[in-house]
C-alpha cells in the first residue's frame, strides 16, 4: 500500500515537472517573438514605413 502511494506522489511530481517546464517553455518562446517584432517595429520606425509599422503593431496586439 505504501509502495503504491509513493509511486503515485512520485507520478503526481512528473507530471508537474512536465508542465512547469512546458509554462516556462512556452513563456520563453513568447518573450523570445515578442522581441523579435519589437525589433522590428523600431527598424519601420527608422525606415518611415508607415504600412509596416501598422502590420506589426497589430501583431504585437494579438499576440500579447
């Protein structure tokens, strides 16, 4: 009996070592685009593209 419920809290940690690494993951990724168009958003600034600048602003929204 307490073979087995040791086997269950030590399921119970994996599956939320798996999901805090998949948070922490996927948090990375979203930072990691979030910049990459911000970049981006300040090179439209710099060239005056006006088109350019709304298309990626309106990204930043929807992803954000």
């Amino acid at each position: 009996m307490k073979k087995d419920l040791f086997r269950s809290q030590q399921s119970d940690v994996t599956i939320i070592d798996s999901i805090s690494a998949e948070i922490v993951l996927e948090k990375a990724l979203l930072d990691f685009r979030k910049k990459k168009i911000q970049q981006k958003i300040d090179q439209s600034l710099q060239d005056k593209n006006k088109s350019e600048f709304l298309r990626l602003t309106e990204k930043l929204k929807n992803i954000s």
